[in-house]
C-alpha cells in the first residue's frame, strides 16, 4: 500500500491518504478503519437523465464519495471491503 498523505495530531486525529497496490492491502484497510471514520473514495454510478421531450437517457460516471462510516466487512474470498455509511458531503450526483 502506497502512502500519499499524512497528517496526525497528538491525540490520534487527522487524515491519511492510502492507494491500495495489491488485494492484501484491502485487509490492512479493513483493519484501520473504524466506525465514525469519514472515507472518501471515487466510484461508478449509474445516473438517468430526463430531457424536455420527455425521453429518457442513462450514463455512468465516476463520481467521489465522502462517507460517515457505520459499518465495515471484508470479503476474504474475493479481497473487497464493503463499507456502509452516509455520504456527509454534498456532490452533483444523487
């Protein structure tokens, strides 16, 4: 795991920015994250759209996600964490 960003104050708070380089270093994530932690991480989601003639249209976009989390699992089989939480910071996308 490549380490971007650190900054932690005395009393363990802060901010660290983690690119995961192999499957395994989504278990050392499972393991550093806690809930209440806040994770941002971009993803793919499926946005529809509506135009004034009434057709509907549907794209995927890549959007940033910054969630309050409220529940962690990792899946050993296939190496993905799962995060559950809510987005705590407003983006275009709904």
């Amino acid at each position: 795991m490549k380490l971007l960003h650190k900054d932690i104050e005395k009393d363990n708070a802060g901010q660290v920015t983690l690119v995961p380089e192999e499957a395994e270093d989504m278990w050392h994530t499972y393991n550093l994250l806690q809930v209440g932690d806040s994770l941002r991480a971009s993803t793919i989601r499926k946005v529809q759209t509506e135009s004034t003639t009434g057709s509907v249209g549907s794209s995927r976009v890549r959007t940033t996600l910054t969630l309050c989390v409220e529940a962690i699992d990792f899946d050993s089989q296939a190496c993905q964490l799962r995060v559950k939480g809510t987005n705590i910071v407003e983006n275009h996308y709904p």
